[in-house]
C-alpha cells in the first residue's frame, strides 16, 4: 500500500501509510494547514502563498 499524500495550494504533506483512504478534512490558513485525523490534529507549515481555487475533493482512480 502506498503512503498517503495530499495536495492544497499545489503543495504536497504527506501523512503516512496508516492513512492511506481515510478522508481528512484539511483547514487553511495564512501561515499553516491543520489536518483533521483520527488521532488528532496535525499542522503542516505552508511554504506557499498561492490562494486556494478549487474547493471540490479529488480522490485517485
């Protein structure tokens, strides 16, 4: 199984094998992303300043 990955604001945070197709629900702001899992939260820094276009889930074939 491969390792989950997700991508917001054309930056990649990578949240390991346990949450591979899990849903997550992902909150932005300014400077970080917060990431809800099972466990609790988890923050990510955002190294990007690109606005969020697309509110719509993808998920892989």
């Amino acid at each position: 199984m491969l390792p989950a990955v997700i991508m917001v604001c054309r930056q990649t945070v990578s949240l390991g094998r346990q949450h591979a197709g899990e849903v997550v629900t992902v909150h932005v702001s300014d400077t970080t992303f917060t990431i809800d899992l099972d466990e609790g939260p988890r923050m990510a820094r955002r190294t990007t300043d690109i606005p969020i276009r697309n509110h719509k889930p993808h998920r892989p074939r």
